[in-house]
C-alpha cells in the first residue's frame, strides 16, 4: 500500500522565541460546582451520552 505524503510549500517558519517568562504563582481555584460544569460541558462536547452524564451528576 503507498503512503500518501504531503509536500511542504514555501518556506519554513521560524522558530518563535518565548517573549514572557513562565511563573508558578498562576493559580486558578473554582468551587466545586464550578469544576462540576466544567467537566460536565467538556464530557457533552465528547459526546457523552445523556444516561452517563446523569450517572456522573
């Protein structure tokens, strides 16, 4: 079986330098109801059953 390879066109990009340096003070805190929602609306984009998301409520 042949492989189907993509060319690559124009010229390469280069590489970005990272303007902002990483801190490990961001924090973001979310009460438990809030969590729940969000896990909650990422498990329906999945495409979740209604059955299961009831069971995880």
């Amino acid at each position: 079986m042949a492989k189907n390879v993509i060319k690559q066109r124009g010229t390469p990009l280069k590489e970005r330098k990272q303007t902002r340096k990483p801190t490990d003070n961001f924090k973001i805190e979310y009460t438990m109801q809030e969590a729940l929602d969000i896990f909650l609306r990422a498990k329906v984009a999945e495409g979740v059953r209604d059955r299961t998301l009831g069971e995880y409520v």
